[in-house]
C-alpha cells in the first residue's frame, strides 16, 4: 500500500490491496499498479479527496490524486455525435475516489483523444482550481493514466451506439429510406388513428332513441307530405257536399214556391 502510495500517488484501502493482490497474483508494486488501472476504485480505493470540496467557493487541490472517471460529456456536442470534431471540444467530467465525487470542467483544451476518456480510465490531478464546487481543468494540472473497466466502458459506448443509431435512424425515415426504423409512435394514437379509418365518410350518426338523421329527415317529410294530403281531401270533400247540399235545397225551394 506505501509502495503504491509513494511510487504512484494511489491510495487503496487494505481490502483493496488484497484483491489487487489476488488479481495480479504478485507483490510486485509494478503488476499491482496495473491491476489498479482495470480495476473500479469504489472497490479499492481510499478516501483522498478533500472535505466539502464540492461547496468550495475558490480552493486549490495541491496534493497529487489519483482519481477515476465516472461519467463524461462533451457538452458543446449533441449526445448522438460526442466524438464528432465539427464541435468545440468542452468536456465535463465527474471524478471519484471511491468515496467522494466532484465535477470537472475543461477549462482549457486538454492534449489528450477524447475517445479514451471513458468511465473507468484513472487520471491524475495536481495542483487544480476549485471554483464553485468544480475542478477547473488544465493541461499543467490533469493527466490521463489510461486503464479500462470493462463493465464501465461497455455500458458507456453502448449508450453512445444508441444514440448514434437513433440519430441515424430518425434522419433516414426523414430521407425515405425503407431500411431505417420506424419512427415511434404511441399506441393511443395508432389506435385513434385505426378507428376514424374504420368509418366510413357520410356515415349517419345515431341519435337519442337509435333514430338517425336520415330516418329523422325521411319520417318528418312523409308527416309533412300525410298533413298536405288531409287538407287537400277535406277541401274537396266539403265543396262537393256544400255544392250538393246548395242544389238540393234550391230544388226544394223552387218546388214550394211553385
């Protein structure tokens, strides 16, 4: 533990030295370093941030630490394309010891391949600026050990793979191309969709008492055609009985008269 300490600046816990040990099946301070750089430093590493270092207001990290990336984001790129160098590079980082966490911004641009800066890769902080709870990165005080945790990255560069195919995706349906994906749809909508397809344009609509439109239009034209027929027979038939009724009586009249 103090050859890892003085020769590399790692602090491990004693738990985590003899898991070191069981993985690099050595002693050697050389093999146990590189045991460190793949392994995850929650399960090993010792505690060697500062206090409260992530409220500190202006504070300067002067110790050297050895500390592991937890996640990373180029935040001036979009998530689909972080790798892309169409874009200024601005990378936020977040550290740990295993114990505490603190956030990192690249202050200035830093010489080293975005593409190996992934979760699980071991850097080294030295004399750093702490602004606002936030490490302020340069190339005088940030460098990139390397290593790889398996498990970290996988899930890391999976989730890029993702985003770059539902970029690709969404621009290939938007070109027509017949091999992209379809384009998410909820399940609501589809089915509100199938419904107004189902019925058919014109289609009456019942009404109260299961009496459509239609029934309603043709029921009320034939009481209106019905009433019309009953004033027309009622006007011929009291004529004619008036008429009847008036020579009938002009007869008779003229008869006694006579």
């Amino acid at each position: 533990m103090e050859g890892l300490d003085r020769r590399y600046n790692v602090k491990v816990t004693e738990e985590g030295l003899k898991l070191l040990k069981e993985e690099a099946e050595s002693d050697k301070v050389e093999d146990l370093y590189r045991a460190f750089l793949d392994w995850d430093i929650k399960e090993v590493g010792a505690k060697c941030l500062p206090d409260k270092i992530n409220i500190a207001s202006a504070e300067v990290i002067r110790d050297t630490l050895v500390l592991q990336i937890t996640q990373v984001a180029n935040i001036s790129a979009p998530t689909y394309d972080q790798e892309s160098k169409a874009f200024p590079s601005l990378m936020r980082i977040k550290l740990t010891d295993g114990h505490a966490r603190i956030n990192a911004i690249e202050y200035e641009p830093l010489p080293t391949d975005r593409k190996n800066i992934v979760p699980g890769a071991k850097v080294q902080i030295a004399n750093a600026s702490v602004v606002n709870g936030s490490l302020l990165l340069t190339p005088r005080c940030f460098k990139l050990i390397g290593g790889r945790v398996e498990r970290l990255a996988e899930a890391f560069e999976a989730g890029q793979k993702v985003e770059r195919l539902r970029r690709l995706g969404i621009q290939a349906n938007q070109t027509g191309n017949d091999d992209a994906p379809p384009p998410f749809k909820l399940i609501v909508e589809a089915r509100k969709g199938s419904q107004a397809a189902a019925k058919p344009k014109g289609a009456a609509q019942p009404q109260q008492g299961g009496q459509s439109v239609a029934d309603m239009g043709s029921s009320g034209r034939e009481e209106a055609t019905g009433r019309g027929r009953g004033r027309g027979n009622g006007r011929e038939r009291g004529g004619g009985n008036a008429q009847g009724r008036g020579r009938g009586n002009g007869g008779e009249i003229g008869r006694e008269r006579a």
